[in-house]
C-alpha cells in the first residue's frame, strides 16, 4: 500500500489535489494496474470539491471506457457545479434515472463524515470533515493507493452515508430550474429527512 499525504505547505486550496484525482481517474479510465472494477464513488462537501471537478472535467474520457458513478453532497450549492456533476453521473450511467445517482446529506448531524473518494478495487482518498469551512480546512487529506483494504472499508462508508442521505431534491437536475438555498434543513418542499438507525446516531465517519 502506498500512502501520500497532504501537508500544510503543500495542500493550499480545495483544489490542490486536482492532480491526483485526475490522475487517478486517468488510471482507471486506462484500465491500468488491472482494474476490473470501472466504478468510482464520490462523498464531498460540495460539487465544486476536487473529486467532483475531475471527474466532470473528464466526463467523455471516462463514458468511452465504461466508468460508472455515485456521489454524495453536503451542499446543494454552487448550483451550476451540481447540474455539471448531475450531467456527468447521467452521462455516465445513462441508462439509470439521475436521481438514484447522486443523495444529499440533508442531516446535519452527519457532517462529520469526511470527504471520500474511492477510484475502482484499490485507490481512496479521505480529506476534511464535510462540515468545516472550505476557507478554513485542516489541509491533511490522503490518497492511498494499492488499498484493496482501506477500498473495501471506504465502500462501506459510503453505502451507510448514502443510506442516511436523501434524493436531491429535482428542481436541481432542470436545465433552468430556480435553486433555493440549501443552507436551512427541513423544509416542507423538500423529501422529509428519513429516520436515522441508532448505529448512526451522533456519528461521525472517521478516517479509515
């Protein structure tokens, strides 16, 4: 397993892992180091994340070799980066209705979780908590390659969050839909918040 990390010097803005998600996702694309596995999942703070961003800007590449997507918000906002996410992930399975790709983690109380990335059978990243300020992040963040393990304890991370999480609400995949703010939960022309299981009360997903 190989392990890079972030560090303050390094890591200055959300976006400065761009490279290494782009290239992660240039890896899976290729079918390089044997993957079998031509899916990836995405838990960010928002559609303008690092994750997100490469995997819209490299939209074509990954349909033409068959990569598919799941995604998981904090934030429903900036509106037009979540239509360019909504159109990748539709683009990218575009036999499935675009609301079973993408859910919303509308409880707050599960905004600890952290950022996730997980490309195909063996490479994850993990950065900060959803919750914290994007201006004001802890700047550690992790990409683990050859982590067949770590990979396998992300996906489940994952399908527990998305199990907690809501559908985006549909006025957000319309072309020129009006977008409400997202920043207040609950309200009534929104899905209702679904029962939270007791295992997941006052969770957070911790770094694997």
């Amino acid at each position: 397993m190989r392990v890079v990390a972030g560090s303050e010097q390094s890591v200055t803005s959300p976006e400065a892992h761009l490279d290494g998600h782009l290239e992660a996702l240039s890896r899976l694309a290729g079918h390089r180091d044997g993957c079998r596995n031509l899916s990836c999942t995405l838990i960010v703070r928002a559609a303008n994340s690092g994750p997100a961003q490469a995997l819209t800007s490299m939209k074509s590449a990954l349909a033409g070799a068959g990569v598919r997507a799941k995604a998981i918000v904090a934030r429903l906002e900036p509106q037009d980066d979540l239509k360019h996410l909504c159109d990748t992930l539709a683009v990218l399975s575009p036999e499935a209705d675009p609301a079973t790709l993408i859910r919303w983690v509308r409880n707050p109380r599960l905004l600890d979780a952290h950022e996730q990335a997980i490309y195909g059978a063996g490479v994850c990243w993990t950065g900060d908590a959803m919750r914290r300020d994007a201006n004001k992040r802890n700047p550690l963040a992790v990409f683990q390659t050859n982590a067949p393990d770590a990979t396998r304890l992300a996906s489940h991370a994952f399908q527990a969050l998305w199990a907690a999480s809501v559908p985006v609400p549909g006025r957000h995949f319309a072309a020129d839909g009006a977008c409400k703010p997202s920043g207040a939960y609950g309200r009534l022309d929104e899905p209702r918040e679904p029962k939270v299981a007791k295992s997941l009360q006052g969770w957070p997903l911790v770094r694997h």
